[in-house]
C-alpha cells in the first residue's frame, strides 16, 4: 500500500511529455522540401543534404536509414535507382525508389566519403567503423526545420518518412500503394500514420464523379 509520502511524491513528480508535443508529426510540404534544401547546399552541407534526400525518397525510419550501406545504394560506381532495405522493426523487406535529385546528391556524397561496399553510406563520427546514431539523426532533423523557421516540437525523423508517402496519397488516393511503399504489413497502420480521417475520405469521394 502506498504511504501517503509516496502518493504526494507522485503527484508533484511532472509528466515526462511536460511541454511537450506527442502527437503524429507533421509531413513537410514541398515549398518545404526546397527550402531545407537550400538552406543546406548555401551551407555546404554535402552529407546532410544527401541525408535528407535519402530520407525524403526512401521513406525509412531513422533506425533503417542510418544503417545503410553504400552496397545497398552502389552499383557500377552509380547510385542506384532503386534499393532494397530489410526493415530492422518488421524483419520484411521494403523497395525504395532514388530520384534523380537523391541520386546526385548521394553521389556528391560518396565521391567525398570514399569507402567501400560494405561501409555505412553516413559514418559515426566518433565510431568511423559505425554508423550515424538515430539520435544524431533526430537532431540534425531539428536542425533543419528550425533552420527554415518551423517549429521544432511539431516536425522530427517521422516526418521524413511521412512526406513523401502523404504527398502520394493526396495526389492518388492509393492507399495500398503507400502501404507498400511505407513497409506496413497492415493497412490499418497506414491510415493510422498518415493521420487519413473522415475528411480526407469525403474530399476523395467529392473529387470522383460517376
């Protein structure tokens, strides 16, 4: 039974989501995608804009996308126009696509890094045998979108796996086509992260005449 010490401890403890946003992340918008980045070629952020396109087109979780390898991008000394990645969380494999502005980016990227097949395409830099941390990652993300002006507690990791993926589903209304493309095996996930609501199903049906 608790003391009565216990209970008032308990109660002036704070919530560990105290000030802050716990919901789904917002998706960046394509006005967005540009800004953040020219805000990182003015800067000269070579791997970072290699990451962020990586990430924009390949629609990864940060634990994936860190963990890739320039084997899995590489092929005859150019970047591939499609990858596949095995997903760390589900154990299935998922098909990624690199558009041509990825592929640039990516290979600017490679010809700096150097290194072989088998090392990480975003080495550690305390671990040069490791990869980039998905910590890293979250923070560079925060880095990025404050850069341009939004607010950091409103965009994170998610909301480069969501973007594309949201920009897709508002121009087709496919929702098995992002659920492939996102790697979930059930399609209930997807309405889940793509936040999809009654709205967003009522402004498809307006838009299809029979």
């Amino acid at each position: 039974m608790e003391t009565s010490e216990n209970v008032t401890t308990a109660t002036q403890r704070p919530a560990w989501n105290a000030g802050r946003s716990v919901g789904a992340k917002r998706a960046l918008k394509p006005k967005q995608i540009w800004q953040i980045r020219f805000y990182l070629n003015e800067r000269r952020r070579l791997r970072d804009r290699a990451l962020f396109d990586l990430a924009i087109d390949s629609k990864l979780r940060g634990c994936d996308l860190v963990r890739m390898k320039i084997g899995d991008i590489v092929s005859g000394g150019q970047i591939r126009t499609r990858a596949i990645v095995m997903q760390q969380k589900t154990s299935r494999p998922v098909q990624v696509e690199l558009l041509p502005d990825a592929r640039t980016s990516l290979l600017a990227w490679l010809e700096r890094r150097g290194g072989t097949v088998d090392d990480y395409v975003f080495p550690s830099r305390v671990d040069r045998n490791g990869h980039l941390s998905t910590r890293q990652y979250a923070r560079l993300v925060d880095e990025w979108v404050t850069g341009i002006g939004l607010m950091r507690s409103e965009y994170g990791t998610h909301s480069l796996r969501r973007t594309k993926a949201s920009i897709i589903y508002r121009a087709t209304g496919n929702l098995r086509a992002v659920q492939i493309l996102l790697g979930h095996s059930k399609i209930e996930n997807t309405v889940r992260y793509l936040g999809i609501d009654i709205e967003d199903a009522l402004a498809l049906a307006e838009n299809t005449e029979i």
